[in-house]
C-alpha cells in the first residue's frame, strides 16, 4: 500500500525478544528508481531475490502484515517449489483472503479511510507511491498462492477500527480475516487491522514468540523432509 514502508514493522519488532535478525524488505516499484513488476510471475521472483539475498543460508521466517501476507505465502511457495528452500514458517497478520475472487467480506471502506488517516500521520503520498499501489493491487490476487509446506501462523484481529459511540474498538462481528486453510494455527488478538503493528504491537508479538518457541512448530519442521537451505 501507499502507506508502506519498514516503519511500519518498527513498533513490533521493538517487542521482540533478542537474538533474531529482522530484514524489512523492500517491494519494488515504490522507488522512483524502480520498475515494477510486469507480471504476478516476476512479482514473486523478484520477492524470492529480495529474501534470498536477505537471508543467506541461516533459517528464517517470512512475516507479511495486511496485504504483505500474501505477498510472504505466495514467496514462501516459490521458495518452496523452485528452490528447494523452505521456510521455517509464515505468519500472516490479519491478511484478508483476496485471491481467486474471495474478497466479500472485506471492509474495504474501513480499510480505505484508515489508509488516509495514515496520510494525515507520515505526509501526502506521490505520484511513485500511489502508481505502485495501483499495480500492486492488480498483481496481489494474481499471485500463485498454492498450499505452502511450511507451518503457517494466522494472527487475527478481533477489533474493528470503526468507532461505536463511546467505544473507539468495538468487537468485530462480521468481516473478519479467517484462517486460509484449516491447517494454518489461529490466533487472535484483541487489535484492528491497524493497531495489530501499532498500539496493540506488544500483544502481537507476544503472540509471535509463543508460536516460534512452540512444541508445535518443531514438531511440523521434524516431520517435513529436510531442505537445502541455500541462495540460489
């Protein structure tokens, strides 16, 4: 989104426990200098380089918040396929199922104003930034999106960032994100779509620590094959 950026991840990565390495990666097209993708194809390559060359031969997780999640799946799967890397898992933050035509249900007008409340916050956005949306918009439900190897975590906000009278985040009751498969592991958290990496970022984290240092996580990685973790 035209709202994107490594700061966005700051506030959640302050909560973390120490001893991870954390990389933002960049998405093309949102420099001036940049060309963007010309098709979902090259989209997800050129993801794949970005975390190839992040991550060199050291596991890793690929974490995307809001429509960064299908972003980080559909890279985890071309890791996965034409690489032979797998992750060690993927963490999905209240992203929203928009592939294959399965966006009813979406707030879009929700979604919409919070976008702009964040211009008022971080200054207007150009001419580059909101052409990259733009494109990126078409490209996200274009990507391959086929079942990952790799556990997935489904981190689901419960809040919704639409005022109720006197009640700034009022329980969502419809509307909201759901798990893509049945086996990826859900976890609420008491946030909206915006706050989740905001000010409920402790709450978020906390979650992430507790499902990276789970039984349940090791146990999915000793059962799955084993895979060459290096760049190619």
């Amino acid at each position: 989104m035209a709202t994107g950026g490594a700061y966005q991840h700051a506030r959640l990565v302050s909560h973390l426990r120490g001893g991870r390495k954390v990389s933002a990666l960049p998405i093309l097209g949102f420099d001036p200098s940049e060309s963007l993708p010309a098709t979902a194809q090259a989209a997800v390559e050129g993801l794949a380089r970005t975390v190839l060359e992040a991550v060199g031969d050291e596991p890793f997780v690929l974490i995307g918040y809001s429509s960064g999640g299908t972003l980080a799946y559909a890279t985890a799967g071309h890791l996965e396929r034409a690489h032979g890397i797998r992750p060690h898992g993927v963490v999905l933050l209240d992203t929203y199922n928009v592939h294959d035509g399965e966006s009813e249900g979406v707030p879009m007008d929700g979604l919409a104003l919070g976008m702009f409340d964040k211009e008022a916050a971080f200054g207007e956005f150009d001419t580059t930034r909101l052409s990259a949306m733009g494109r990126w918009v078409e490209l996200v439900p274009n990507l391959p999106l086929d079942s990952v190897a790799a556990p997935v975590l489904f981190v689901q906000c419960t809040q919704s960032f639409v005022p109720d009278g006197d009640d700034p985040s009022p329980e969502l009751t419809q509307g909201r994100a759901e798990p893509w498969e049945s086996a990826h592991t859900l976890r609420p958290v008491a946030a909206n779509h915006f706050t989740i990496v905001e000010e409920r970022a402790q709450d978020t984290a906390r979650v992430l620590e507790d499902w990276l240092l789970s039984d349940a996580l090791d146990a999915a990685q000793t059962a799955q094959p084993t895979t060459t973790q290096k760049a190619m």
